[in-house]
C-alpha cells in the first residue's frame, strides 16, 4: 500500500477521497504527519493555491504529496465565488455566512447555473527530482433557492448537479462520487499513480 499526504485538515475531504481510491493508498491528513498548521491561499487560481499548500507540505516532509483546490463558479456572478469560495463572505470560513450570501446575490437572477472545479497538484519525487502533475474535475449543476439537506459540507446543500433532483447534501458519499468534481480529478491523479 503506498501513502500519500494530503495537504488538508479538512476530514471531510481526506474521508471523500479515501472513499474513491479504495485500499490501494493510505491518505493521510498533515496533521497525521505531524504537520499543525494553516496554509495561506493567497493565489487568484485555484491551480496556484494548489501548488501553494503542495509545495509547503512537500518542502517540510520532502514525501509524495498532493493538495487540491476547489471553488465554486458561478455563471450569473462572473464566476465567484471561485477561488475565494471558503472566505465568500470573510476570513472566518464560515460555510452558513457563506451560502447566505451566494443565495442573497442570486435573489433576483433567473440564471443559477454554476459549475464546482477541483484542480488537485501532485508532488512526485521522480529520478530526477520533484515532478509537478495537475488534473482538473468540473461538475456541473445549478444553485437552488434555498438549502436542502445536512449531509457534505460547504456549499453542498446549495449545488445540485446536472442529471440529479437533490443537492449534494441529500446525497451519500456514493451517490456524490457519481457526479462530483473531486471525484473525476482524483480518478485521475489515482490513474496516474496506478501506472507509475
């Protein structure tokens, strides 16, 4: 079995993922490597913001490694809240904060489509030093008009995906793995390292 860090604290993610690669790797939050601290996002994209809390984590164990970034992009609001969807409505990452102010700045557009997009970074130690690899999921989808269900996390009880009657936080783990964004980037990055 090989191991992996995930540049995350987020158990949620790190339970997502470990869900859709099965027991061929370990993930292994930063805090399992003995890693307690909070990795800045100052970046505009979510590829740079990747390679950020990549390459911080990287650089202290100098492990295999990969993080990912994902923002929400909404089309009737020029695509925020993108990259800055953890802070929306502030610093706090307060997610309810958040999703109150997505659904006030949607109030009177018709238009609710919107699309969530995972970049994952992987840092690989290869033979000839670091090698740097991205794979990138959309999902698509629309905002409702107000919040359904208490599973997921984040924007999930907002975001219902294109071929689905109920948001991502009616959904289990499994049924979210058939449409979501960090499913298809991980069943890339897991492909990948498959035929390594």
């Amino acid at each position: 079995m090989h191991t992996l860090i995930f540049a995350t604290n987020n158990q949620n993610k790190v339970n997502e993922i470990q869900s859709l690669v099965g027991s061929d790797f370990k993930i292994i939050p930063q805090k399992e490597a003995g890693i307690d601290i909070d990795i800045p996002e100052p970046h505009d994209t979510l590829q740079e913001n990747a390679y950020e809390k990549a390459i911080t984590i990287f650089n202290i164990t100098n492990q295999n490694c990969f993080s990912e970034d994902t923002g929400l992009e909404i089309n009737a609001l020029n695509g925020e809240p993108g990259v800055k969807s953890a802070r929306y409505a502030g610093e706090g990452r307060d997610f309810q904060a958040n999703i109150d102010k997505v659904l006030i700045n949607l109030d009177s557009l018709e238009n609710r489509t919107a699309q969530f997009r995972t970049v994952i970074c992987l840092l690989w130690k290869g033979t000839n030093g670091m090698e740097t690899y991205y794979f990138e999921g959309i999902c698509k989808g629309h905002i409702s008009n107000e919040m359904h269900g208490e599973k997921g996390f984040g924007y999930d009880p907002i975001f219902i995906p294109e071929g689905a009657s109920k948001s991502f936080a009616e959904m289990s783990i499994e049924e979210k793995n058939t449409f979501s964004h960090r499913q298809k980037a991980v069943t890339q990055l897991f492909e990948f390292l498959r035929s390594r």
